[in-house]
C-alpha cells in the first residue's frame, strides 16, 4: 500500500492547452478516491499523470513522500484498468489473469497460486478456461480487474472501469469493486463522471471543473456543505434547485411571497443589498403543505414523474421553475395548485457572482 502526495500539478498539453490546473491532492494509505466531473474536465489526465503516462508539466508528485516525477510507469507499482477492458481474446481467463505474471518470469506454482485466489475473489473459478467471447460483460470486466490486482502494487487506477457495462451489471459490479477494495485494501483513485458511482464507492471525491479542483471531501460534506454552485448542482438527483434573486432588505422575492434570508447572510447582511444570490433547495428537502419555520411556497404543477420510491414533481412558482421528491403516495394532480414548505436549515445561498456558497459560519459570524 502506498501513500501519494499531489502538489501543485498542472498539464499542459503539446498543443498549448492547459487540461489541469494547480492541483494539491494528499491521499492515504487505503483510501479510495474518486474523481468526478463532466467528461473533458481532466480526470483521466490527472489519473494518467499518476500512472506515469502522462507527463507532469509542473508541480511535484510523490509516492510515500518520495518525488516521483521522473519515475516511468513500471517503477511506479501501480496498477490500472482502462475503460475498454482489453482482454487477449485467444487466451483463456486463466491465461489472460496469469499473463503479466508469466511475462515477469514467475514460478508457474506461485502464479497459480494467484490466479486461483484471485479467481476467487472476483467469483472467476469456474470459468478460468472460458475465453473472453464467452464471457458476458461484466464477467470480462471482472477479469480486467483481475489482472490489475493480481500484481502486488501500491496503487490501484481505475478509469471508468464500469462504462461498458449496462445498467444492472454496473450496479453488481460497482458493489464489487467496494468488496475488492475491502479484500485488499488498496489505495485506489477511480474517474467517473457518474455522481452515484463516486457517492458510493468513495471515501473522498475530488470534484473537478475545465481542470479545476472546485472541492474535496467525503460524499456527506460534498452533499451537505457544497463549496459552491457546480458542486451543488453536481451531487443530487434530481439535482438542487435554484432561483436566482436580488436581495432587497434581507429578503428576497418568490412568486409573490418576501422570504427572510437575513438569517444566511449574517454580518454579511449589508454587502449583499442589491447583490443577486441563487437561493438553493434540494428536491428531497421540501415537505407538501405548511410547515413551521420554514419558507411556504405556492406552486402550480406541470408534470409528475412516479418512479415507485419517489415522485418527480416539476412545478412553477411564478416566474421560477423547480423540481420537488414528494412521496409516491401523495403525488399531485398535473396542473393542479400546492403548497409545499422548505424548511429554513435546509435553504443553500449563494454569491451569484463567484458562484462560492454563503457560508456564515465559515466567515465567523452569529447565526441568528
Ligand atoms: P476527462 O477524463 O475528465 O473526460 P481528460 O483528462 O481526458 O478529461 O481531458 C481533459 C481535457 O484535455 C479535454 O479538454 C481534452 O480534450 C484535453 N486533452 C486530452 N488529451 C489531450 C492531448 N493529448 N492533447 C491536447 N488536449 C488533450
């Protein structure tokens, strides 16, 4: 197991194009990392920079606190499974997992050794003689798992291990994959653009934006205390909504109704009068009818989406749209008028210009 350290790590591209920026990353010995964001954001650079395939521009990377830069990809004992998981299709399983193995020169003993255990614990022993094409995907995904963790590496890279498989298989495999990483305890970093994938496995997410880090964090803090407007609107489904207002007063206007937001902005009352801030609520936090101590909104209905465990309810609220998860039970007629509450601690703010959260209490100030 090994421990990595990222400090300040930019690439810059050939072509001119700066794909990652200032990146600073402390990973422990066992974690399991994940980075998300939208394809094209520099998750597989980054990870292709640990992996030694990709050159570092600037910035120093360590593993177990030792510089690492120059290090090529063998000497680096880490392991990788790529998105299309590239299988010898006239070897059989057996031979695919042992290959690596075989290629070092080890002990064909010691190599079945392996194979076996591995086999096992990815649920491969009876099919150690099929070949690939008879094989369905995530059996074969299973495999490409296998010939990375066969190896004894420090680190364990994933890049979107899960993309070829379909929805069902995704879900088993993904449980898999948790399982795996409590079998062998391995430091892993796994990219994903798959918020629910990231939620799941992760002990920490690093989610990223066009090259930059907008927070690190558990799936708790990044779910309850987003940094700022991409990583709210990022974690959540269907994702938080927002209303973008101008504050006048300490209040802010929605269809119709004065909502006090003064009890978010504290101190900072004063500074946002006249500023525009979105005022943010998840779907699932808002409750049908009245409430105390919370903002009561009227709304009309546009459409519902019953998915059994809960309903998507799309409404308007004057000149503002958003969606709220009610309980199947007590989905709304389309078109029909309700009232729904949001209760105050669940309400989000933030600074429409920077797009960074409101947060009073980072900031020193009483909460009233
Ligand atoms: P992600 O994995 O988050 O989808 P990538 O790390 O693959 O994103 O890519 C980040 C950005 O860098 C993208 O805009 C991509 O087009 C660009 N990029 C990737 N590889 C190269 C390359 N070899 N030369 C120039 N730009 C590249």
């Amino acid at each position: 197991m090994a421990y990595l350290t990222l400090k300040g790590i930019n690439k810059i591209y050939p072509n001119g194009y700066h794909a990652v920026h200032d990146f600073n990353l402390e990973i422990e010995k066992g974690e399991f990392i994940v980075f998300v964001g939208s394809s094209g954001c520099g998750k597989s650079t980054t990870l292709r920079m640990i992996a030694g395939l990709e050159d570092i521009s600037s910035g120093e990377f360590l593993i177990n606190g030792e510089y690492a830069n120059d290090k090529g990809p063998r000497e680096r004992e880490i392991a990788m499974v790529f998105q299309s998981y590239a299988l010898y299709p006239q070897m059989s399983v057996y031979d695919n997992l042992a290959f690596g193995l075989t290629l070092q020169g080890v002990d064909e003993d010691v190599i079945d050794q392996k194979v076996r255990h591995v086999a096992n614990i990815l649920g491969l022993t009876d099919y150690l003689e099929r070949m690939p094409r008879a094989l369905s995907g995530g059996q074969r995904q299973r495999v490409a798992v296998g010939r990375a963790i066969i190896r004894k590496v420090g680190v364990f890279l994933m890049d979107e291990p899960l993309s070829n498989l379909d929805a069902k298989q995704r879900v088993t495999m993904r449980a898999e994959i948790a399982q795996i990483h409590r079998q062998t305890g391995a430091t892993t970093i796994y990219v994903t653009h798959d918020q629910i994938e990231a939620m799941t496995l992760a002990d920490r997410i690093v989610i990223m934006k066009t090259g930059y880090v907008q927070q690190v964090g558990t799936p708790y803090e990044l779910y309850f205390k987003p940094a700022n407007l991409f990583v709210a609107g990022f974690i959540g489904e269907p994702p938080m909504n927002f209303i973008r207002r101008t504050v006048k007063n300490g209040c802010i206007e929605i269809g119709g109704k004065q909502l006090d937001i003064s009890y978010k902005l504290g101190q900072l009352k004063d500074s946002y009068e006249g500023k525009d801030v979105h005022f943010g609520f998840r779907p699932e936090a808002i409750v049908l009818g009245e409430q105390e101590n919370a903002f009561v909104l009227d709304a009309n209905v546009e459409l519902t989406e019953m998915l059994g465990d809960n309903t998507n309810v799309y409404v308007n609220i004057a000149d503002a749209n958003a969606i709220l998860k009610v309980n199947p039970h007590d989905t709304p007629a389309t078109d029909s008028d309700i009232v729904f509450s949001i209760p105050k601690e669940s309400v989000y703010l933030f600074d429409s210009e920077t797009e960074d959260v409101i947060d009073i209490e980072a900031v020193g100030a009483a909460v009233n």
